[in-house]
C-alpha cells in the first residue's frame, strides 16, 4: 500500500462507525500546507463543522511552528472541534 491507499485504511474504521450512527461524513485527501490548504478548502465549501485531531506538540514547539489545529480554529468561518 501507498500513500492514498495507507491513510483510507487508516480511515476506515472511523468511517465505518461514523456511518454506522448515521452521521453524514466527508473524507478528503488535499495535497499542500496543512493550515492554509485545511481553511481554504472549508471556507469554500458549506459546512456545519470541522474535525480536526492535534498531535499535541509541547509549548516551545507549538509557539515557534504554530499548530495547525489552532491555525485551522482561528481562520475557518464554521465551528471547528479539535481532538486529542
């Protein structure tokens, strides 16, 4: 497996509950910056809400890169839930 192919199975598990209980779900595969590429794609499209997963950097790191996550929180124009 590869690239698209390793992150579905990934997925795939989580889909099937999402599916499962009935929530309407959407997975895309984007290719760029992370934060831009996450809150240019949501601001162009209608959606009730973001799912994002932080990957908990420590506080120097976080402060120096930026997080993504909070990047994604601050720009997106809908409700943004960050997970742990």
């Amino acid at each position: 497996m590869h690239g698209i192919e390793k992150r579905e199975a990934r997925l795939k598990d989580t889909a099937e509950k999402a599916k499962n209980a009935g929530v309407d779900y959407e997975i895309k595969f984007l290719r760029g910056e992370p934060a831009p590429t996450i809150i240019k794609y949501a601001n162009e499209n209608d959606f009730d809400l973001v799912v994002i997963g932080s990957r908990g950097l420590n506080g120097l790191q976080e402060m120096v890169l930026g997080s993504v996550s909070h990047k994604v929180a601050k720009y997106v124009q809908c409700p943004v839930l960050i997970v742990k």
